[in-house]
C-alpha cells in the first residue's frame, strides 16, 4: 500500500511538473509573439509541446507500469500467504489424525494387556 501510495505520489509531481513547464511556455508564448524560441534550442516552443505530451505519456505508462508491478507483488503476497494457510491447515489435520492414532494404538495396547 504504502509503495501504491508513493508511485501514486511520484506520478502526480511529475504531472504538476510537466503542467508548470507547459504553462510557463503558453505564457511564454503569448508575450512573445509566434514560434518564439526562449530556450535557444532550435526549435520553436510551439513544437515543443509535442514534446511534452510526450513526456506527460511516457509518466503515465511509467506510473501504470508501476501500479502493475506493485499489484503483481501483492498478488504473489497474497497467493503465498494462501499456500502458508493451506499448508498449516493440513498440518493440523495431520496433528490431529496423529492424536487418533495414538488414543486407538494405546486402547489397543490396554485391552491387549488384560
């Protein structure tokens, strides 16, 4: 839960990230005037958006991976605490047919002896 919770967390920063980048472009862009180039790169900021849709799904299919991973390791969690479950339950029923076996054995070994 508590590694749910802290990709959940991780996910978020980097949207906010992401969306402040975004924003500050728009404004960027707005005062500006069009294909304005703030970052030097070469490339107009209007054009970079793309590249930051991108980057906003790259987050997104890293979050969803980690979600599956966490899940898939609480899901071996769970299954093997069933098998342990399992296991001590047999254990007990074999405790008790033991304890069966035992009373008859020692009737057995009583009546045998009169």
């Amino acid at each position: 839960m508590q590694a749910e919770q802290m990709a959940h967390t991780d996910y978020q920063n980097e949207l906010d990230r992401l969306n402040k980048v975004q924003i500050a472009m728009i404004n960027a862009e707005s005062k500006a005037g069009p294909l304005s180039d703030i970052d030097q790169s070469g490339t107009a900021d209007v054009l970079e958006m793309n590249k930051l849709s991108a980057e906003t799904s790259k987050a997104a299919r890293d979050y969803q991976s980690k979600m599956a991973e966490i899940q898939n390791k609480n899901k071996l969690a769970t299954d093997k605490m069933t098998i342990e479950r399992e296991k001590l339950k047999v254990e007990r029923e074999n405790q008790a047919n033991d304890i069966e076996v035992a009373k008859i054995n020692a009737r057995n070994r009583s009546s045998k002896s009169k």
